[in-house]
C-alpha cells in the first residue's frame, strides 16, 4: 500500500485523533523552536573571539567587607601581567563603559568609551576590519591620541567612508576636545564591552584624569576602575589560574586576609545571569518534548488497542512486520509534519512575544527575531525525532503479542498494554512536577522581589543624563552649571521638582563608588583602622534630592543651599550606614572620615539619617552615604525629574539646560519606572516562561492521563459489568477508576519529587528569598496536580459507573 493512500486513510478515517496528535505535535515543539531560537541567537553561537573558552575576565572581591566586585587598579593590572604564568595574555578595560564626545557641525553626541589596553585586541583574537589595533607605543601616558571605532559609528556618523583609517576625528575624553586619529574599525559582529562605539588606548585616557583627581591615576593602588581580561594557556585549568591569582592579589593587597581574585569564563560574563535562564529553558523544552511523545504514544497505543483485532488478521494473514513499521511511520511522520508545519507558524507568532519578555540588555538578543537556517534544522531534527519514537513504540508493543492471543482476547486490552499505558501517565506526572516545581519557586522569587523596599518612589520620575559641552566651568560644575540647571528645569510647566545624582539608582549594576570609612576617635594615618570599618557606597546629590525620590528622613537633617565649599563639611549617611559605624548610638553630630578625604585629613559631620536605598542591584543591599554636591567633587550628571508622564519631551528639556551651556549634551529622557522594571526583567523572564512551560506540561500530561483512563474504561468494559453483575454499586466502580489514578499519580509525584530534588540547585541563582529546599513548592505542586487529576479522571469515572452490565457482558 503506498505511504500516501495511508495517510489519506488516516486523516479521513480518524480525523479527530489526527487533529489532536498535529495539535500536540504543534504545540509542543512551537514552544521548543521559540526557546530554542533565543538561546541559539544568545548562547550556542560561538562569540567573535578566538578559541573563547580559555577567556576568562577577571576582578577582585573583598570577603572582609562583603565586596563582591572589587575593580582592579591600573598599577596592579601591570603587576598582574608581569607576574601571572597561567596566561598567554592580560589586557585591562574599564569595567564600565564611559563616554567620549564626537564634535559635530550641529553639536557635540555623546558616544560610549571603551578605554582598552593595547594588547586588548590581541588577548581576544580578533583584528579589526579596516586598520590596525593599537600598539604598546600608544598605550602610554602622552602618546598621541589614536582611536578604534565601531562597525555602527563608521557607518552612522562617517558614512561608511572608506577612508576613515588615518582621517582625524574630534574627541573629548574627559580632558578636553582633542584631534584622535582612527586606527581602525571593528566589524559589525564585534560588540565588547557591550555597546562600546569607541575604543581608546587606557594609560593616556586614565593618565589624563590624574590632574583632577589629585594624585595619579595610574600608581594609585586604591583606584580601581578595572576588569582584566585573560587567555589561559592550552592545559591550564581555570582553578589553577585562579589559585595563581590568588596568591598574586594577596602579596598585592594591604588586606592580605580579605582580598581574592574572581575568574568568571568570558561567555558567562558578556551574556550574564540570562545564560543559566536559557540552559535551564532549554532543559524545561527537553522536558515539554518528552511529555509531548509521550502523550503521542499514549493516544497511539490506545488507538493501536482498538484495532488489535485487525492488526492480528493483517499478522496472520501474513503482512509482515516490515509493512507494519512502515505503515506506521508514515502516519507518525505525516502528523508530525503537519505537528511542524503548526510549530513554525506557532513559533514565528509567539518569538515575538517571547522577546518582549526577555530582558533588554541580554546581548545578541536581536538575532533571535527571526527562524533562521539552524533553528529550522532544530525544528526538522526534532520532528524526525518525534516521528521516530512515536511510531516504533506503538509497534513494538504490538510485535509482543502473538496474533492468535490477540484474536482470541478480542477487543480487550492486554495487562502489558494497559501496563505501559500507565507507566507512561506515571512518566508525564513525574516530569511535570520538575516543570511545576520550578514555575513555583521562580513565580514566588519574583513576586519576594517585587516586595523588596526599593527605599525611594520612581513614580512620576523621569531621568535623564546631563553634561556641560565647555570648559569654561572648570572644577566648579556642579555650582556653575549643575545648580543653574536644576533651577531652570523647575521653573519648566509641569514639572513639580528637580535634582541631581552622580550615580542614579540601577546605574552601573555592582559596579560604584565605594570607599573605605573612618570614624572619629581611630586613627586616620594607620592602615589598620581603615580595614576595621566596612566600605560604603558613596552617592553625591544635590539638594532636593531626598525629596524628589521620597527618601525619607528618618533622623537629623537633609541637605541644603548652605551646604557648600568653604563651610563645615556634611555627609547624609542611610539607617544601615548609621547602625553599621555607630551600633545603638546617635549618629547626628557624630564625625567620620572617607577615603577619599584620607589626604586632606578632611573630617564630615553627620548631620542626617535617611532609608537605605537600593542603588547597586535589587537584590544587593549597600551602606550608603550621600554628600552634598556643592562640596562634592563628583558631578551630579543624572538629572530625577518629578513631572507627570508626557509633560516632558527630550526636545524640551534640552532647550532648557542649553539656555545655561548652548552646548550641552542631553541623552536618555526615560522614566524611572522603566529603569525599575529593568532590573525586574530576569526574575520576570524566568517566572513567566517557567510557568507557561509549566502550565503546558501539565495540560499534557492531564491529557495522556484523561486519554489512558479512557482506553482503560473502554477495555475493561466486560470487567466493569462482570463487577456490576456481581454487585458492585456506581460509587464502588468510580472509587475503582479514581484509585487507579491515585496510584498512577501518586507514583509519578514521588519519582517526580525526587527528580526535583536533584534539579533544584540548578535554579538557585535564579531565587530570591525561597529556598529550593521550600516544602510548600513540592506540598502546592502534589496537591495541584492530584486535584485536576481527579477532575481530569472524573469523566471516565462517571463513564465507568453507567456501564450496563448486560450490554457489556454482551459486547463479546
């Protein structure tokens, strides 16, 4: 018989069994494809980097303080590279991007700077597509200005002017604008650090803000502003590596106790927290697929009982088990086909939406919008796949029975079908309640941490960044420009108040200004009494800041007009900050010393306590401590703007702070609730996409469960009225239909349960305020899933009970 006339008879014949097998096909591998087309565009293609699994970034930490990310000095970057072993190669990046000024007819754009090493490039592997890297002779303090820059600022702000290798550009680092010369520029592929347009020789850049800073940049041991990036020699062990490290940083250290290297493999670095999200997705899909064949195979063993009695003719009458196989290939291929055919389509709506939820700053994120060539073949291999197993399990199991016990037993089912039917609900139990137990450890880590106190009120808040185009403010900018700015953007209609913060909440992720504290009465010039206090994260805001956030007060003072150079210095210090320095006592009044002061041996008065604020991360409470930005020498660069929503637009704004400096840059007009939800985004990503996956399993599995029970009832028909006949009431035969659910679930809850067991820390990075170990994730789990079990079982139960026993002792 030829596969198409089978297929024909398939769908012409049974076209409910093969709507619903397509449907399960289609859904479950629709889910597969969409996962798995945001995890091949972000983890599984290899990054644009030589042999990228010997790269690793490194950083310090501070155990003693509970510094997590500790950023490596420039001086200690070059001891780092003289005395390492364990690496072909170091180079040093700023382990922020910072900014850089591109000089334009119609005013000055602001552009992120990577400040790199020379041997930046040549530690990756990777050349530029026009021009040359830098070189070592570059890379010094007063070499001439040189420049790399991006595939995008070639071709957005140049041209793509092939000429653009040895043209000079006009560029402001922070020293003035300044005539660079481009080198080179990066391929379209090349995003590192993540949205970098420029790159720029460290040591002249870093070198350059030593005249500001007071001391200089590139010995100073306490400024770290740094990650390192490595390539390990062929055959060194990151452990290794890290232990070499280790030792190095604690002969390098005046805290020999505290401090440790951190080695972190650069793929984890670039694609962060959202790599271990998609492993674990991609491990849930391998879960959905499962579930999904073996609800197939469910369907398909109950149809394969049905028509026992035909399949032992065929048999006896000498169709052989070849043409068996084969038959029943080509249906399971035909409906997965069509099971393809509605994943792509389900796939090409649903990427989309699945997009919108991973978070923004996921890298590479851009390249999963559409199914290319790799995804495709995904998809193909899976239903192949799929084809295979649904096809030759039904067929072995009627291989194992002999034609003429199949013809003598009739329409009944056998013990090892009606076994196998089971297992395979036990099966689908099971991996649900992995699926259902993470969907509830993660739903309930997003909603802890969108109950975290966040200590300030982003409603009603826009931010924007805000920098001088001149010089003419010198170092009084925050006076000069800042102050004046402040003023006008509240004199603008609708808005209600202004302020300004050096580093606004969310900014810079871990990354801050920390500094080491001192409080009065311990002794300024010995090194010990700065390691026996805890690091603060340091915050410089203008006066109505506490207001404009609705940072409450909760002791002294907040900031004022008055508070300016030349008067009694002032800090503002947060509840923990005050507990932490000054345990029971009263901190206003109290005086204490920054580390930044430590050579001005210039002592701060308390004079305020407000809420702890979460600025480094929701889930990464600091001490903070505020100064006032007429005494600071950090520029309040982020304007909080209290303005209700569309009563400000960037054009607006910008015309306003350019009435102070007609040349000033003004960027990133957003409201803060949008900053918020940011940092919400991979707690929200893994809830939602857990639970879908979660919620999709157990429709399955309830499913092969409401379907094997149906084949079940069907086949025990004789049995049921055998009972009845002898007695057996409605409620003995639906209390014998429901047990048997118990049974085949409460099986698969106990494998299930353990299997969860064994996962579990897997999802650990990914919780907040639960454990994994949470009883009420497995209690919630077990009970959801035997009630709507129950429900599902309900039916064939009812079924079950209004069997007539004369009709189904007459069937045979």
């Amino acid at each position: 018989m030829r596969t198409t006339s089978i297929v024909a008879r398939l769908f012409r014949r049974e076209p409910g069994l093969a709507a619903t097998v397509a449907a399960i096909f289609a859904l479950g591998i629709g889910a597969g494809v969409s996962v798995f087309a945001v995890a091949h565009a972000v983890v599984l293609r290899p990054l644009p980097f030589a042999d990228q699994e010997r790269l690793v970034v490194m950083w310090e930490r501070d155990d003693r303080r509970d510094v997590a990310v500790w950023e490596v000095s420039y001086r200690n970057f070059r001891d780092w590279s003289a005395q390492a072993t364990s690496f072909t190669g170091l180079a040093g990046m700023g382990s922020v991007t910072w900014s850089t000024r591109l000089a334009r007819p119609d005013g000055p754009v602001t552009l992120p700077l990577a400040a790199v090493s020379s041997g930046f490039f040549d530690v990756l592997g990777v050349r530029p597509a026009a021009g040359r890297p830098f070189t070592p002779a570059e890379d010094r303090r007063g070499a001439p200005a040189v420049a790399v820059i991006s595939d995008g600022t070639w071709r957005t702000h140049f041209g793509g002017d092939p000429g653009i290798v040895g043209r000079g550009v006009m560029l402001d680092a922070g020293e003035g604008p300044r005539l660079h010369t481009v080198v080179g520029v990066m391929g379209p592929e090349f995003d590192f650090p993540r949205g970098a347009a420029v790159w720029m020789p460290l040591a002249p850049v870093l070198g350059a803000a030593s005249a500001q800073a007071g001391f200089d940049t590139l010995e100073s041991r306490g400024l770290g502003v740094l990650y390192v990036v490595g390539r390990l020699r062929k055959g060194i062990a990151l452990v290794a590596a890290g232990a070499e490290m280790d030792a190095i940083v604690s002969r390098l250290s005046p805290d020999p106790t505290g401090r440790r290297a951190v080695l972190t493999p650069l793929a984890e670095y670039v694609i962060g927290p959202a790599r271990q999200v998609l492993w674990l997705l991609l491990c849930a899909i391998g879960i959905v697929l499962a579930l999904m064949c073996a609800n197939v195979v469910g369907l398909l063993l109950s149809r394969l009982a049905a028509r026992r009695r035909a399949i032992a003719i065929s048999i006896a009458l000498g169709a052989g088990r070849r043409h068996l196989l084969r038959v029943a290939a080509a249906e399971a291929a035909a409906l997965a086909g069509c099971g393809v055919a509605g994943a792509l389509l389900l796939a090409s709506w649903a990427l989309p939406a699945l997009i919108a939820l991973v978070p923004s700053d996921v890298p590479r994120l851009a390249d999963a919008t559409s199914i290319g060539p790799a995804v495709l073949t995904f998809t193909l291999l899976v239903g192949l796949v799929c084809a295979a197993i649904c096809s030759v399990i039904p067929t072995a199991a009627a291989f194992r029975q002999a034609p003429f016990s199949a013809l003598r037993a009739g329409d009944r089912g056998s013990r090892p079908a009606l076994g196998a039917r089971g297992a395979l609900v036990v099966v689908q139990v099971s991996l649900s309640v992995v699926l259902l137990v993470a969907a509830n450890l993660t739903a309930r880590s997003f909603r802890a941490i969108r109950g975290v106190d966040l200590g300030f009120d982003s409603a009603g808040i826009m931010t924007a960044d805000v920098s001088p185009g001149g010089e003419h403010f010198g170092t009084d900018v925050n006076r000069l420009f800042y102050g004046p700015v402040l003023e006008r953007i509240r004199a603008m209609p609708g808005v209600t108040g202004a302020a300004g913060i050096y580093l606004r909440p969310f900014e810079l992720g871990p990354i801050g200004s920390d500094e080491a504290v001192l409080v009065e009465g311990l002794a300024a010039d010995r090194p010990e009494s700065w390691h026996a206090l805890p690091t603060v994260n340091a915050e410089t805001v203008s006066t109505d800041y506490f207001e404009v956030m609705k940072v409450r007060v909760v002791r002294g003072r907040a900031f004022t007009e008055a508070d300016r150079r030349g008067t009694l210095p002032v800090v503002v210090l947060s509840e923990s900050s005050a507990a932490r320095l000054w345990p029971g006592q009263d901190p206003v009044g109290r005086k204490l010393m920054a580390s930044t002061d430590r050579r001005t041996q210039q002592w701060q008065t308390v004079v305020g306590v407000v809420r702890d604020v979460r600025y480094r991360g929701i889930g990464d409470p600091r001490l903070d401590l505020y100064r006032p930005y007429l005494q600071s020498s950090d520029d309040v660069k982020h304007v909080m703007i209290q303005a209700p929503a569309g009563a400000l637009s960037l054009e607006r704004l910008r015309d306003v702070v350019r009435t102070v400096d007609p040349r000033a840059v003004v960027e990133g007009l957003r409201p803060m609730t949008q900053v918020v939800a940011r940092e919400y985004a991979p707690w929200r990503f893994g809830a939602v996409l857990f639970s879908l996956l979660a919620a999709l399993a157990t429709i399955l599995a309830l499913m092969g469960l409401y379907a094997s029970l149906s084949a079940i009832v069907s086949e025990r028909t004789k049995e049921i009225g055998i009972r009845k006949s002898l007695g057996a009431r409605s409620p003995q035969v639906i209390a014998l239909v429901l047990g048997r659910v118990v049974v085949l679930v409460g099986n698969g809850l106990v494998i299930g349960t353990i299997a969860s067991l064994a996962v579990a820390p897997g999802l650990e990075r990914l919780l907040f305020g639960v454990r994994f170990l949470d009883p009420a994730a497995y209690l919630f789990t077990g009970s959801l899933l035997t009630v709507a079990a129950l429900c599902a079982a309900w039916r064939p139960a009812r079924r079950a009970a209004s069997v007539d026993p004369l009709i189904a002792l007459r069937a045979d």
